[in-house]
C-alpha cells in the first residue's frame, strides 16, 4: 500500500529572520497522462535503516535539555580539544509584506557593524575563493519551455511543470530583490556563526524559539553570565566579544564552544549551527562545538589548481574512515599519502567521499549530520581534509562530497534538531518533519532562512575546501511526501507531477543547482533518485531540476535480482534494457554495485557470486572450485557490461574492483527501535570496518586478478573514452546463445554469458570496416582467465548486412567471457591519449 500525503499542506512554523508569513502550497495538477517505463525500485532503505541513533541520540528531555539549575552544574576543565586521540512552493511569497523596509533594516544594522569591524581574512584561500566568486555570475532564470520540446510527453503535465517554475523564478527574485542576488544570499556563513574581525568576533545565531541566549565555552569558562546575547526583532541572537588588551582574539583557536538557550523545552546547550569543527572528547559522549581559527603560519594553503571536469567521469567512490587495511579509524592524510595514488593507478579520475560532514554516530555512515560545516573529526582537522583535497587535485582527480541536504539527524545534543527548543525550526513540526524509517528529521524547504542555510552549506564546501561537486544523498525522499517508501516507481509520470511531489523541495534542487553552477562552472552535481523523475538532469534555464548526472541506481538491484537466479534464466534483453533504460539527454552514473550492497546484512556481487569460498580458495597455489570460476568470470563481466552500455559515467565502491571478501559493519553497540527490538551490536568492532587493499595487491590471490581487470577497465576508457561516444548501437541479443554484443564509439563489445558453450567463427556485426584486434579481454591470465584467446591475432571485417550492421568479422567467444575489439587505426598509445585528454 502507498502512504501519500497531501504536500500543499503546510505546517505551521516559527517566523524566520523575515518574520515568515505562514504558507500554502499547491503541489501538482489532477491530470493523469501514461508516461514511458523508466524505472522500478524497492524502497531504498537499506542503508539509512542501519543507521538508527545511538544509545545517546536521544529526544527525551534529561538527555537533550538541561534543567534550569544547569549553569550550577559541573563546568569542564577549559582547555583546546582539537582531535581525539589515536586510538511544496508556497503560493504566498515567503517573504511578508513588509519585508522590503525590515530587510533593509537588518542588512543596515549588519553594514553598520561590519564598519566597526574591518573584516580580516581567515586565509589566503579564503580571499581567493571570494574574489574568484564575486567575479562570476549566475544566469537569471530562463523560460523554463525546453523541456517541452525534449519530452513532448510532458506537455500533459504543464500545469504542474509551469507552476514549479514559476516558483522557482519567484525565489530567485525574491532572493534577487531582498539579499542582493544568490551570490550574497550563498554566503551565508559571513553573516551568520563565528564571525573574526580586527577588532573581535561577532557570534550570530538564527534561534527565533529561545526566549534568552548566552554564549559560553572554554573562554569565559562556561559562565552563562558573562556573554549574554541580545535578539532582534527577526529571531537572530548576537553578541560582539572585543579583541583582549593585547590585541589577540577574545576565543582562542581550539576553543570549546556552545551557546545556552532559555527555549519552550528548558535550559539547553546547543553546538552552533554554524559551527566549523565539531569533536568528541575522549570518554565523553557529546560533542562539543571547536572555535577553529589557526594561526596564518598553521593554515593549508591550497597549492594545485582544481582539475578540469572530464569527459567521462569515472568515479572511486571512498570513506575516509574505513580505508586502512588495519582496524582502525583512518586519517585525513593518510588516505591522502596511501589512498589517493591507488585511485590515480587504478585509472579513476574521481574520488567520491562518504561521511564529510560531521555526524555524532560513526555506524550512520555519515547519513545522520549533526554539524553541517564542519568536517568529520574523527579523521583529522579542517587544514588536514584542505590538504587531502589539494593532493588529490595535484593527481588530477576531481574530489566530489557525498552531501546530505535530504534529512538531518535527530540528535538533540549535537545537532539541528529542536535546536530552540522548537520542533519547527529547521524542519517540518509533526509527522511531516520525521523520516519513520530513517530516524531522521527533515527540512522545510519552504522556509527562507533553511534555504540561506542549506545554499550556505553548500557553497562553503566548494569556497572553504575546494570540492570539484556534490553527489546528493536521498533526492528522491526529498522530492515526494512518501519519500519513496513503499513506492514502486513504474514510469507513468502521475507518479512525478502529482500531489504527492514535494515543490518546495524540487524549487530548492533547482536552486542548489543554479548556485552551483552559476558560481563554479566546473563542478559536477549527481542526483540520488530512484524514481526517475523526468526533467532531472536538465538545466534549470530549460525548466528541468539542473543536476549533471543522475545515478543509475536500478542497475545494481537489476544485477542482485539476477544473482538469486540459475544462468538458464538471466535474459540477455532483461540485462540490456535495464542498463540503456535512460532518459534521453539526461546523463546517468552507472554502477554495478556501490556502498549499499557492501553494507552488513547485505551481499556484494562477489560474495553473492562465490560465498564462502571466497575465505579458502583465492590463492593461486591451490586448486579453484567450479564456483569462484564461474564468480571470477561473472564479476569482470558484470562491471564491463555495466561500464560498457550502462551510462556516461561509472562508480565503484572502494574494494569492490577486488571483489571485497567482507561487508562492512561499523563498530556499534546494542540498538533499542522504537519498536522495542533489539538490534544486536558487535561490541564496539573495528575488525570489518576496514578495506583489504593488502588482497587485492597480493599477486599470489586471485583477488589481485580481479583487480587488475577493473584497472584495464579505466585505462581502457581513458583512451577510447566509450561512456560519453554518441554512437551506441547493440546489434545482437541472443537468448540462445547467451551472447550480446554491441558498438560503443569506435569499439566492438562481445559478451559471452553462456556457462558452457564457446564459439568458433563466431559473426559479429560491426560499423566501420578495416582491420580489428583486442584491446581488453577477461580471459586474459593476468585477469585470473584461461588464455583461450591469442591477444595478437587480427580480425578482419567483410561487407555484407549482419545483424542490421554493414559489415561484420569473425571470432572465437569462449564461454563467459568479455573481449572488446577495436579499430587497429583508432588505437592510441596511452601517452598520446594523456595529452589529448589534458588537451580537451
């Protein structure tokens, strides 16, 4: 059964800095028109159902709120704590009607002070991020109409695409009209949190709910008395602390810091929203909110320009943490001096990192954020990710964040949640503002200051760290009421323009997107949507929802449906229609498999594939089984198909090019649902939160073959660059033979899938004539194959219509195998391919 509401019902909420009028939404038009078949998914719930809170991620009041004796209480030792150590668019605007004269006063009341206080630069980078920022532009709104021409089917839904672009185009004039432009209103964290100037540091915090704010820490040693703060008129606590008679800053760099509220909840201490660094001290349960402004000698300077956004993006997806072989939370900079050349050696040119922003609970995989701004402690300082990123950029890979703007967590003590005391402050107040099966809480995209704070947040991370661009979490329950929960998506587009979307939230992508883009014409921004919503990889100008990339999700779940199944029943045009089931000029990551499936509780290809003999019979010295054969010889091909016909982009998870033999379980204790069940924990383990790189890089295992297919996989695009080629034609799906062979660029794909029978002399079609040869081949010895093909031979093509292609020649198609053929006039020496890729 599906759950819908009705997203035009808006909650009530507290008024934002602009005294925000209540709202009404209209969310879709009642016409029903049958769109085309795109895609169907399960609920996508398996990876943020593991992350439930922690023994401490608790809403109830003796965790969450102290009592009003609080500030009598125990007050910690002042001192510097940086890491631990080892070990629905509204149809009403969103502004009131005197909203004009009350912005102009607030705006007069922040210039007039930023008179008083010259600003000083945090850092070199700093200053050239924002000189480089103010010289950019981001276009004003188009018509929105080209979209119409892209799908004519969507002419049926006008009603509801015009109306979510006229809300779109009325916050970009609103923000234009009353912020000085999306440029301004981006920057955010200049206005709002810790701001230094040569005369002090200024603190503001949006807290409309708490009815009396001071800010205490390790500076004025926790006494609530000593920095009281004063509120205006628009729900914004500030208060000034001048520099100290020798002139140095007021808080130290290192200090803890919290700002104590008097809310409708009680007395309660709360890390900044804003805050730029969070940390856990050692035997302690909260977090406790950092103060981080290094001396200038301490700060990272960036040192590499950012790479150019590929053709063809190739993307190693990573978490920071659970990357050394050892069980162990890893750092920063060892990722940066061990991992990143593994990612350049294998061929990647992108490395997508997990968990960035700070979340209070490690087994959350970083899906539960606590801190916004702030990188995750646990791996090492701001300056130590600012020098990963640099390295990164150094090897000339794009460095992309996975950002959580989809949900929040719903800790008390560490995060947004019932910040002021209110339910209503960031998110939605009642059901409406909690994720039931994420145990989250989620935002109100139709409010003004959420928007200023979650277009902040992004554009501090590309400014502050030099991300090359965003991989968004959880897009899809952003963009319905029903979250997609218990929702198979069947491509009939009353599923996308209905009642049940969520225009606030959509307006808000399409926003992100205009900022992102506008302001950083060469970062990358890939959507997670299982849905398929139509319009969502097309620029914002030409009416769609403005992302690059959309991730190909139903093509990891199409490859697990077929793993629980015997080879006689996989169909060749069930394989090839899931992975070219695509929107046209809408660009998709393929994978075959990502984090989720490398979760506990779940399987990867490999271990579906070959269980538990993957635990005895990797090495070489020993006999195989009929069972990791056949694994070995599936997952090479699995992951070429999946590159080969699956989109313009690829990802793979970390140690799954190897064939991973663990999942991955964070260390975690006992877990209570809200049910009552129990949730068994593994004591607090690190043993299977780690990556077994030491397997794939031992040449005595089999695992090391595996490894070097996938290697030979990148290399292979970067030369000929398949993914993005605008030829591609599949001339054969045999379900008898169990062959498909098809033409990506100028390459010639065949793919055996028959358990037993190989083929001499076998035609394929092919497009150009002239002589062919191989240029990758899964049974190749060096990939852990039989060498039952000479990779010297030479194929020549003959003129006649085969397979509805003008030509064709004439192979041996060994059982499960892949060989890919190419043009003998097209090949490229590695370097020359090099050069014409920096070159472009």
């Amino acid at each position: 059964m599906v759950y819908c509401a009705i997203s035009g019902v808006r909650f009530p909420c507290l008024p934002s800095v602009y005294n925000t009028k209540s709202q009404s939404s209209f969310n879709g038009d009642p016409l029903c028109r049958k769109g085309l078949s795109f895609f169907s998914k399960k609920d996508p719930s398996s990876l943020k159902m593991l992350a439930g809170k922690s023994s401490y991620d608790s809403d109830s009041p003796n965790l969450a709120v102290t009592t009003s004796t609080a500030t009598t209480t125990t007050t910690p030792t002042p001192e510097k704590v940086l890491v631990p150590p080892d070990g629905n668019a509204s149809e009403d605007p969103l502004v009131p009607h005197d909203v004009e004269c009350l912005t102009m006063e607030y705006n007069q009341i922040v210039e007039d002070k930023e008179k008083q206080e010259t600003s000083t630069p945090l850092s070199e980078s700093i200053i050239i991020g924002k000189t480089e920022a103010k010289s950019r532009s981001i276009p004003p709104p188009g018509s929105g109409q080209r979209i119409y021409e892209i799908d004519p089917s969507l002419t049926g839904f006008r009603q509801h695409l015009d109306y979510r672009y006229s809300q779109y185009k009325r916050i970009r004039e609103e923000i234009d009209k009353y912020e000085g432009g999306l440029e301004v209103f981006s920057r955010g964290y200049e206005k709002l949190g810790f701001i230094r100037s040569e005369t002090g540091i200024t603190y503001r915090e949006w807290a409309p709910g708490a009815k009396w704010a001071a800010l205490i820490g390790d500076f004025n040693n926790w006494n609530p008395n000593a920095d009281v703060m004063t509120q205006n008129e628009f729900g914004v606590w500030e208060v000034f602390l001048p520099n100290n008679a020798d002139g140095s800053p007021p808080i130290p760099h290192g200090s803890r810091v919290k700002i104590r509220m008097d809310t409708p909840s009680g007395i309660k201490d709360s890390i900044p929203a804003w805050i730029k660094f969070s940390v856990q001290a050692p035997g302690e349960i909260p977090y406790n909110g950092i103060y981080y402004d290094p001396p200038e000698e301490e700060k990272y300077i960036f040192k590499h320009p950012q790479p150019k956004r590929p053709k063809s993006l190739r993307i190693y997806e990573a978490h920071v943490g659970m990357s050394s072989t050892e069980p162990l939370i890893n750092t920063y900079a060892n990722f940066r001096d061990d991992v990143l050349p593994r990612i350049k050696k294998l061929g990647y040119n992108a490395v997508q990192i997990m968990a960035i922003q700070e979340h209070s609970y490690y087994a959350s995989f970083g899906y539960h954020v606590t801190n916004y701004f702030a990188p995750c402690s646990r791996c090492g300082t701001p300056d130590d990710l600012k020098s990963l990123i640099d390295r990164a950029h150094e090897l000339g890979l794009l460095v992309l964040m996975d950002i959580v703007h989809s949900h929040a967590s719903n800790n008390t003590l560490d995060g947004l949640n019932m910040f002021d005391g209110t339910d209503n402050h960031y998110f939605h107040s009642g059901s409406r503002g909690h994720h039931w099966m994420w145990d989250s809480r989620l935002f109100n995209y139709g409010s003004w200051e959420v928007l200023r704070f979650l277009l902040s947040n992004a554009r501090w991370w590309l400014d502050e760290y030099k991300f090359d661009g965003f991989r968004f979490d959880g897009v899809t329950s952003m963009m319905y009421t029903h979250h997609g929960l218990q929702m198979t998506f069947t491509g009939n587009y009353n599923e996308y323009f209905g009642y049940a979307t969520d225009i606030d939230a959509v307006v808000y992508l399409m926003v992100v997107n205009d900022m992102i883009h506008g302001l950083f014409p060469e970062a990358v921004s890939i959507g997670e949507d299982v849905s398929g919503m139509p319009t969502f990889c097309i620029p914002v100008q030409d009416g769609g929802v403005g992302f690059d990339y959309r991730l190909h999700m139903a093509i990891a779940d199409k490859w697990i449906e077929l793993l629980q199944k015997k080879d006689e029943e996989w169909r060749m045009g069930d394989i090839v229609h899931t992975l070219t089931n695509r929107r046209w000029l809408e660009k998709c990551v393929s994978y075959a498999e990502s984090h989720d499936q490398a979760l506990v509780g779940d399987k990867t290809i490999a271990f579906w594939l070959m269980d538990k003999d993957m635990y005895d019979f990797m090495a070489l010295d020993r006999p195989s089984t009929p069972l990791v054969d056949r694994g070995i010889a599936l997952h090479k091909m699995i992951r070429l198909i999946t590159m080969g016909l699956g989109g313009e982009g690829y990802l793979n998870f970390m140690g799954n090019e190897f064939g991973h033999p663990e999942w991955i379980d964070f260390p975690r204790g006992d877990q209570r649902l809200p049910t009552g069940k129990i949730i068994p924990g593994n004591n607090n383990s690190f043993d299977k939160c780690r990556r077994r790189f030491d397997l794939g890089d031992a040449e005595y295992l089999r695992y090391h073959g595996m490894q070097e297919f996938d290697r030979a996989m990148q290399h292979l695009e970067e030369i000929y660059g398949f993914m993005t080629s605008e030829h591609q034609y599949i001339s054969r799906k045999n379900e008898g033979d169990r062959v498909i062979v098809f033409e990506r660029g100028n390459l010639v794909f065949v793919f055996n899938f028959h358990w037993t029978n190989s083929y001499s002399d076998y035609r394929v079609g092919c497009l150009k004539p002239g002589k062919y040869k191989i240029v990758l081949d899964s049974d190749d010895p060096l990939f852990g194959g039989f060498k039952r093909l000479d990779k010297d031979a030479e194929y020549f093509s003959s003129e006649g219509w085969y397979d509805d292609r003008p030509r064709s020649f004439l192979v041996y198609a060994p059982s499960r195998t892949a060989v890919v053929y190419a043009l003998v006039e097209d090949e490229l020496e590695p370097a020359e391919s090099e050069n014409e890729a920096a070159e472009g």
